[in-house]
C-alpha cells in the first residue's frame, strides 16, 4: 500500500507539473511536458497495481 501511495503522489506531482506548466531542468537539460505525461499514465498504472496486489 505504501508502494501505491508513493506512485500516486509521483503521478500527481507529474500531472500539476503537465497542467500548471512547471519547468523542470535536470543537469541543464529540460525537460519537455510530454514526458510528464507519460510519467502520469505510467505511475497510475504502477500505482493502480500496486494498490490491487495489497488488497489481496
């Protein structure tokens, strides 16, 4: 469940970054908003998943 809530927050974090237009630089590089959006659809599903396999 811990695993579910963490992927959650990063799916989050990742939405309001694509929506509010954040910028985000690692080592100079920028990186575009499309990433973001992956990153959401993919720690959803990591996040959704996680959350099934804690219910069993």
């Amino acid at each position: 469940m811990l695993a579910a809530a963490v992927f959650g927050i990063v799916a989050l974090l990742h939405l309001l970054r694509a929506v509010l237009g954040w910028d985000l630089r690692i080592a100079g590089w920028h990186v575009p908003v499309w990433l973001s959006y992956i990153a959401v659809v993919v720690a959803g599903y990591l996040s959704w998943h996680m959350y099934n396999a804690g219910k069993r």
